[in-house]
C-alpha cells in the first residue's frame, strides 16, 4: 500500500511523530517510581488516557473491523509488555530492546501492507543499531532474562500496532488506540486483583496523571494524526529517537550525567532517522 500525501501532509506527519517520541521518552521514569504492579500500572494510565482520548474523539466510531481490531490489541499487548518489562529489567535494556522493532515494521510492511523498504531504510537500521550499543553498552548486562524477553515481545507487538493502524490511514486510527485503552484496564484491573493491592500515594497519583495525560494521552493523539501520514517503517525508525531523551529526564530528574558512549550513540541515531526520513521525503515530493 503506497502513501499519496502532500508534502507538506508528510512533513507535520515527521513533526507529530517526533514529538510523540518525546512524550513517549518519560514513560521509563515515571514508571519506575511507582511503587506497584505493573498490571495496576497499566490499567490506572490507560484509564487516564482513555478519557483524554474519548474528550478528543467525542464521538468515536467504533466500527470494529480486523484492522481496527487487531490494531487495538495488538497495542494492548504492547502496553502491559512493556510495563512489565519496565518493572523486571533496567529501563535501558526495555526501551533497548523493544526498538528492534523498526525490523520487525520492515518485514511484517512489506508482507501485509506491500510497502517498499528503500536502502535508507536498512541504512538506517545498521546505523541505529549501532548508535544504540553505544549509548546502553554500559547497561545491557544488567537486565533480567525475564524483562529482557518481555520488552523483544513488546516490541513485536508495537511493529503490528504500527502496521494495522497505517491500514487504516483512510480513517480514524484513534479508535484502535481507544479500544487498546479499555481492554488494558479490564485486563490489568483483571489480573491486579490476585496481587497486593497498590498503595496510593501523592508521588504514585502524580506519576500516573503524567503518563496518563502526556505520555499516553496526548502523545496517542500526535500519534494517530502522525500514522496516516508517513509509512510505517519511517514512523518506526522516527520513534526510534524516544531512547535519545531517556538520558536527558534521568539527568535532569537524578542529575545522572549521560556518558560519551550516551552522547556518541544518541547523535548517531539522530542523524540516521533525520537522514533517512529527507531522503524518503524527497524520493515522495519528486
């Protein structure tokens, strides 16, 4: 499936992307200061984001089709995934992990969706991989098997939320994201009852305010604009830059100083996604 958009359509489709990635990029922090389950995590941010999204959209249009269908659960899994993993190995190694997504995009694009990968694309993904060694080198070791496989299987799961939503460009893709939402709560909620119930705390309620509100919120609705206006896989690679800012909030949170091997590392992803991404822009506008 190609994608016809104007120019300009693409270009604030780029801008929306990358400032989801942002938002995206505190979700590491504020989860880990939370003193619960990742299950009532899960379910008290969805809740939140839900009725961020559902003020926004008024009048979803729920029309449940296989694409809408499969986007929201496979969005869901990528929720309680990736907290879970976020809670049993280091924040690095989830995020690390979970971005190989963008090959996963790129092979699961081309099968379902028949979208061409060019070679920024693969250039992109050597340079990425690269510029993530070095920016987690120090940290890849400390993670738990356990939270290492859930956050490759997040990661899984986010390449098919990437792929369903861009079949539905011709509509709202908001609403899978809505669904995704519900079933997270009704899950999470579902499996929190058989754990310790969760202490709740200024510190634990402002933490899940942000993520509810910014990082899921907000950033669903930059998200849905974003996903009907660039390909998958350059969505993918352009979220890429979400693991770039993890150091910033950690050092202007806990004054941790990121490392050369951070700085080399993040300004080679930088420079891989911005590559590509004007590369693929101008192959379109010409």
């Amino acid at each position: 499936m190609a994608v016809d958009t104007h120019p300009r359509d693409m270009r604030l489709g780029v801008l929306a992307m990358a400032v989801t990635a942002f938002l995206w990029s505190i979700a590491g922090l504020f989860i880990k200061v939370i003193d619960w389950n990742p299950f009532a995590i899960a379910a008290a941010r969805s809740a939140v984001s839900s009725l961020v999204i559902l003020a926004w959209l008024k009048r979803p249009h729920l029309h449940w089709s296989p694409p809408q269908v499969g986007a929201a659960l496979a969005n869901t899994a990528t929720m309680l995934l990736f907290v879970s993993a976020n809670k049993t190995t280091t924040a690095a190694n989830a995020i690390l992990l979970q971005y190989i997504g963008p090959v996963f995009t790129a092979i699961i694009g081309a099968w379902i969706l028949k979208e061409r990968t060019h070679w920024e694309h693969w250039g992109a993904f050597a340079f990425v991989a690269v510029g993530m060694v070095l920016l987690f080198m120090d940290k890849i070791g400390g993670g738990r098997l356990l939270g290492n496989v859930l956050a490759v299987l997040s990661g899984l799961a986010f390449s098919f939320c990437f792929v369903f939503l861009r079949m539905q460009k011709d509509a709202s893709p908001l609403e899978s994201l809505l669904i995704a939402h519900w079933s997270t709560v009704a899950i999470g909620l579902a499996v929190a009852l058989f754990l310790p119930a969760p202490q709740l705390t200024w510190k634990a309620a402002g933490a899940i305010a942000m993520l509810g509100l910014f990082q899921v919120g907000v950033a669903a609705i930059l998200f849905s604009y974003a996903i009907q206006r660039v390909t998958a896989v350059s969505a993918n690679l352009i979220a890429v830059i979400e693991p770039v800012f993890n150091p910033v909030w950690v050092f202007l949170v806990l004054g941790e100083r990121p490392g050369v091997n951070a700085i080399i590392g993040g300004a080679i992803i930088i420079a891989a996604v911005s590559g590509a991404s004007v590369i693929s822009a101008r192959r379109r506008t010409a």
